[in-house]
C-alpha cells in the first residue's frame, strides 16, 4: 500500500509537471503570434500617419494656389488643432466614465 501511495504521489508531480510546461508552451506560442500582430499595428499606424501628414500637405498646397502659403498652412493648421481639441476632450469625457445623478 506505501508502495501505491509513493507512485501515485510521483505520478501526480509528474503529471503537474507536465500540465505546467504545457500551459507555459501554450503562452509562449500565443505572445510570439501577438508580438507579430503589435508590429503589424505598429507598422501600420506610421503608414497611416505618413498619409495623413501627405494629405495635410497637400490640402496646404490645394490652398496655396487661392491663399498666401502661410494663410493656406494657418488655416489648415487650425483646422486639425480644433478637431485634436475636440477629440482630446471627448476622450477626456470618455476616461472620465458615466457621470452619477446627484
């Protein structure tokens, strides 16, 4: 009977073991197949911004054949710092959560 009780409790740390190392190699595949999705993302959002920065460009140069240069550049200047304002503050609305009745 000790002899049973000693190979079950062997068995059982091996088991555990086992389980261990199996969930550890289940995690290590799922951070490397996220660590490429985070580069994709990350490659992808300086694309996006490239385009946005060459449409802005272009949007000051558009403007530039009717306005002075710096006229055309201010106005699209303040257009986007007014929609970075109005994003800021609902973003703030946002982290700020639900308001409560009082």
């Amino acid at each position: 009977m000790t002899t049973l009780v000693g190979r079950l409790v062997d068995e059982s740390r091996t088991l555990v073991s086992a389980e261990v190392a199996l969930y550890k190699a289940k995690a290590t595949e799922r951070l490397s197949a996220y660590k490429s999705a985070i580069v994709l993302f990350v490659v992808a959002g300086i694309l996006a911004l490239a385009a946005l920065i060459a449409l802005l460009v272009g949007l000051v140069m558009a403007l530039s054949t009717v306005l002075h240069p710096i006229w055309a550049t201010l106005i699209v200047v303040g257009v986007v710092l007014v929609l970075a304002a109005i994003l800021g503050i609902v973003g703030k609305g946002r982290l700020a959560g639900p308001e409560r009745d009082a």
